[in-house]
C-alpha cells in the first residue's frame, strides 16, 4: 500500500514530447520520484503490466488510439476490485466531452494549458482517494478473514458437539464411545468403495454416529440386559429409533438432517422384515443402507454386557449370509472388497 504519496508511480501518456516534458518537470518539482511515460498509446498494455501504476495522466486526443479507447485497455487490465484514477488531459472542455469521459469510466479532467497547482491538488487528490480505497479493501480482507477464522471455528463446534452427542448415546453400552466413531469411519470407507464422492463420504462419516442417539430414551434394563428380549422389551427397544429422530428432527443443519434419516431407517431390512417402517430394498435411504451394515459388523465384532465379540472372520460370513436378505447386495460387495484389501484391519484401534 502507497503511504507516502510522492512515491506514487505516477504513468503519462500523451503523445507530444513537449507535454510529457512539462508534466514530469511538475511533477519532480512536487517531489514526486516515481515518473514514467509513453508517447506511444498501443504500448499502454506493457507499460501498465510494467510500471503497474498508481494514477494515470492520459491525453483525450491522440493519433490512432485516442484517450477514450485507451481508458478501455486500462480497465481491461484492472480486477473489479482495483482501483487505478485515470487523470483525463484535455483541451477541450465542452459539456459534451466531459459527459463522454466520465461514463468511460475517467477520474477527473485537467484543462490544457495547465495550472501547476490544479494539477498537482488534483493528483493528489486522486492519489488519496486510491489510498483509501486500499485501506478500505485491505480491511475488507482482514474482516473476511475473521469471518473464515470464525466459520470454521463454527464448524469445529458443530463437529465436535456431534461427536459428543454420538458418545452421550453409547456411553451406556459403551463406555469409550468408540463404537460410534468406528460406525462413522467404516461407514465411510464403504461409501467411497460404492462410488460416492469424497465429500459425501466425509459427510456420512459425521452423521453416522448419531445412528444410535435415541438410545438416551431406553431404560438401562432394557439396553443392558443380557440375553434375548422378551417381545414387550424388543418392541421397547424398537424405540430408539423414532425417539432418534425426536431428538434430530427440525434443525436446519443439513448433517442433522442426515443423522436424522439414518437415526430413523438403520434397522430397515433390505428383504422388508425391518424396522420401524418396514422398508424394503432401495426404498431404504442409501445413507441408511451403509450404516445398517457398518453398525452390524461393529456391535458383533466388539464385547457388550449381553455378548461376546465375534472374530472378524465369523462376523463377515455372516455378513455374506445375510447378502440379499438384511443388507443391500451391493453395499455387501463393497465392504467384502474392503475385508478382502486388509482395510478392515485398522478399525479395530479406533
């Protein structure tokens, strides 16, 4: 940023040797340092590129490119968010070709011949005015970068209470809350392996853990009671779905809304035997699908208060078993693939 105005780059495009002359002589007498010029108008977009100029001094008539079709060169070249004043030297003062210059796009108008002062009030002026406009737009800058600064500590926020409340929902069950952490990232890794983006990928790996949120509504003996429910207690325990999207439903955040979903349909059966609503195939929320899978291989891969761990090898042939029947064949495939690649191995540290 310019703060000492004489050392603004100052370009001059006229071309008559004679008025370049005079201006620089005005100009250095003002103390400013830092002159170039051009006699030539079609040499303006190298001079620009070159001297990348503070104010620039353009005669109106020129042979072959007069000052109006060099104006254009010149906004040519600056970003919407620049600001370059374009000084227009003229000797003609006419309503009508002032009215020109400035719907070009020009500053202000020094009428030849010059008045040394006016000239040097009104580059400064100008000089001033780009002063601020720099200010301005360099705190512009430093707000927008307060902005992200905050927005992502927002969004940090959002992820981390996200997380806190998947563990809030496992605490119970599972006292690290790991399971739900481990559900995310599977569930993740089998998105990818069916071909969704890595954005939605991530996306699903946020919302995943909340699949058992409404867990905080079931009584410790029905969740923690070891052994088959009774039928009263299942149905009880079917709850935790609808209590799920209780909990969820309303928010505007878009990975609630998917947590939501997931929270509503992770119990649907491919085959239609699920629950709560008893859909079938891929009326099931693709997002749903993943995590029923990602979940299964989790809760029997890892000791409960009501059971063993099952050995990855066990839980996969299960999970081939039920191919068509509980879970979507595809979905199936892709994790099978994951299996087979030693991918699998890694979640057990989680």
């Amino acid at each position: 940023m310019m703060e000492d105005i004489s050392l603004a780059r100052v370009l001059i495009v006229d071309d008559q040797e004679y008025n370049v002359m005079l201006l620089e002589r005005i100009l250095q007498r003002a103390g400013f340092t830092n002159i170039h010029k051009i006699t030539d108008p079609y040499q303006i977009k190298y001079r620009l590129l070159e001297v990348d100029p503070d104010i620039v001094l353009l005669d109106m008539h020129m042979p072959g490119m007069d000052g109006l079709q060099v104006l254009k060169q010149i906004q040519d070249h600056i970003s919407s968010e620049s600001y370059l004043p374009v000084l227009m030297l003229t000797a003609d003062a006419t309503p009508e070709m002032r009215k020109k210059g400035l719907q070009a796009g020009v500053n202000d108008f020094l009428t030849k011949p010059y008045d040394r002062t006016e000239i040097i009030l009104r580059i400064t002026n100008l000089l001033k005015t780009k002063q601020l406009h720099n200010q301005l737009q360099q705190h512009k800058s430093t707000l927008e970068e307060r902005v992200m600064e905050r927005t992502e500590e927002l969004q940090i926020a959002k992820l981390e209470i996200l997380q806190l409340l998947g563990r809030a929902a496992e605490y119970r069950d599972d006292m690290t809350g790991s399971h739900t952490m481990r559900v995310g990232k599977l569930s993740s890794l089998i998105a990818r392996g069916i071909g969704l983006s890595e954005e939605n990928a991530d996306i699903l790996r946020m919302a995943a853990p909340l699949h058992d949120i409404g867990k905080i509504g079931i009584p410790d003996e029905i969740l923690l009671k070891p052994g088959r429910f009774e039928q009263h207690e299942f149905e009880r325990m079917k709850t935790h779905t609808s209590i799920g999207v209780n909990i969820l439903e309303g928010s505007s955040f878009s990975l609630l809304k998917l947590a939501g979903i997931i929270a509503q349909s992770h119990h649907e059966k491919w085959d239609g035997t699920g629950y709560p609503a008893g859909l079938k195939g891929e009326d099931i929320p693709l997002e749903a699908r993943i995590v029923a899978l990602a979940d299964f291989y989790d809760a029997l891969t890892h000791e409960r208060p009501y059971k063993r761990a099952w050995t990855p090898q066990e839980t996969i042939i299960e999970i081939r078993k039920q191919r068509g029947i509980h879970f979507d064949p595809h979905i199936v495939d892709a994790f099978d693939q994951l299996y087979i690649d030693g991918i699998l191995e890694g979640l057990e540290d989680e």
